[in-house]
C-alpha cells in the first residue's frame, strides 16, 4: 500500500443506481493509504441520490464529501466542483460505472510519484501494462482514435487515448486551469489546456471493462460532435 501523500478521488455521478454503492466500496479498498473521496452527484433521476444519502447516514466516514447539485449540469461541471473541493497532493478522476478498476491507482499514480510526470493519463490502448480490455464498438474506437489524433495534432503530444476518464494529475496542475467544459467536452480542454501549461504528460496502460448502453452509457454522437469543436477552440482560441 502506498503512503506518505494524500490522494483526492473525485467521482461524478449520474445515474448510477446499480453501481455506486459498489464503486464506493471499491474505491475505499484501494491501495492507497491516505485518500479522501468526493462525490458529485448531478441530478441523478434514479435512485441514485437516495442511496448517497443513506450511505452518508449509515456510513458517513466512507465518504469524505458528497455535492449534491441542483440540477444535471453534466459530467464536466461535475469534475469541476469535486476539484475545487480537493485537498490531496494527487487528484485522480474516477467514473462510477465500474469501467475503470481502481486497484490500478498506483499504476496512474508511479510517475507523479517519482516526479517524473505531472500529469498521467490511463490509455486503454496503450499496451504492455493493461490486463484487459473488453471489445465493444467499433465506431466508438475509430471516433476515440480520430479525435486522439486531432488533439495530438494541435497539442504536439503523442497520446493514444485522449478521450480516457482515468486522468491523475497534481493539485498544483489541477489548481492552475480554469476549466469551462459541462459536459465530456472536458477531456479535450483539459488536456488542451495541460499541454499550453507545459506540464510534463505521460500515459500508462490500463484495463477497461466498458459497459454498452443496455447497461448505462451515457456519451453519445452529439458529445463526439463537441469534443471536435472543444480540440479547435481550446488550442487555436483559448
């Protein structure tokens, strides 16, 4: 188990009635020391609120904050007001639908930790140290890929998986951004915005077991269409 620094999981939640208590859990029993976890739920219509709430009342130390907001502003804004509310020398986004495996958090957090890197992304596709990947659609690859190599384009940055929620970075580079994005137009701001700070960026690879949309997705082409937009403005007119 790692020590010696303390780790900010910011988790935003929609809709996750069937995984959030779990994805709590797992979270908590991750291989990290000293962490606190944040939770940002942005309207969620299930019964997700209700089961926060009554982990909050039940439990109260499993969690160190919950933000509930007032209405469903997106995953973006979401990010953002866990972000603010870090303390932890180390910030990692975390997803609660179980995609991503937090086990691999000292995977994410190895470079940081050597001061090697100020920010490292998780790619699903970069190989060698991911343990499985589970195949879905194709369309959704090829878009990743395209919009990967576009950003890369601008950035001058070698990524294979710009678009990849599992991003650790430093409170310093996290408190140094002045992020706008509400929705999954976030992923190409941020790293956008990583790359004109000059910040040191390194990928590792990680397992991804994604899910369809039987079972919860929720990006769609409309979030594809504004990532291309976000990759221009963020890099050309920022």
């Amino acid at each position: 188990m790692i020590n010696d620094f303390k780790l900010s999981v910011v988790i935003p939640v929609y809709n996750e009635q069937d995984t959030i208590a779990q994805l709590i859990e797992v979270v908590r029993n991750a291989p990290v020391k000293n962490k606190e976890i944040i939770i940002v739920d942005d309207y969620s219509t299930d019964n997700t609120r209700q089961i926060l709430q009554n982990i909050k009342t039940a439990n109260p130390d499993l969690v160190d904050k919950i933000i509930f907001l007032e209405k469903n502003y997106g995953k973006g804004y979401a990010v953002r007001k866990g972000l603010k509310c870090a303390a932890g020398d180390f910030i990692i986004i975390q997803d609660a639908d179980l995609e991503y495996d937090p086990q691999e958090y000292p995977r994410l957090l190895g470079p940081l930790l050597l001061g090697k890197a100020d920010v490292v992304y998780g790619s699903r596709f970069f190989g060698g140290g991911a343990d499985a990947h589970r195949a879905l659609y194709f369309w959704h690859y090829m878009g990743n890929k395209f919009l990967t190599l576009l950003s890369n384009m601008f950035t001058n940055i070698n990524l294979t998986d710009m678009e990849t929620c599992y991003k650790a970075f430093t409170k310093e580079a996290s408190d140094s951004l002045d992020l706008q994005e509400n929705r999954f137009g976030f992923e190409p701001e941020i790293t956008a915005k990583f790359a004109k700070k000059k910040y040191r960026i390194y990928e590792v690879g990680i397992s991804y077991w994604g899910r369809t949309y039987a079972e919860g997705k929720h990006i769609n082409y409309k979030d594809g269409f504004r990532a291309l937009w976000c990759i221009i403005k963020y890099n050309l007119f920022s």
